[in-house]
C-alpha cells in the first residue's frame, strides 16, 4: 500500500527516522514541485466529478483556448 503524509517540516525528521528504523518500509521524500503536481492533480480530479454530479458547470473548451 502507498500512502501519501503530510508532516510540518519541524517534525518530518523525526518521523523519518522513525519509518526508515522499520525494515518492512520504503520512504521516498517528494520534491516540492511533485507535491504541487500531485494536489493539482488531485483538484483536478474532485473539479471533474463536480462536474459529472451536475453540482459544478463545465467550462466551454473555445473559450478556455481563446482565453490563452
């Protein structure tokens, strides 16, 4: 299983210390930039099932193309 932690930064040494001790687990620091992509994309997801629920209108796709 993958999971995904979020841990202020004062605490995060810590914690890895911790999760590194335990032989049955792999820890693998994001970089800022991968963080950002990943709640992006997670946004992104929740905005498109807004959108399939009807609880969210979708955006004309000219219009987005003209805006840029």
């Amino acid at each position: 299983m993958k999971i995904l932690i979020e841990v202020p930064d004062n605490k995060a040494v810590s914690l890895m210390e911790v999760l590194n001790s335990m032989s049955n687990v792999k820890v693998k620091p994001l970089t800022e930039a991968k963080a950002i992509l990943m709640k992006e994309i997670r946004e992104a997801v929740e905005e498109m099932k807004l959108i399939k629920s009807g609880k969210k209108k979708a955006h004309n796709a000219e219009d987005f193309l003209n805006e840029l």
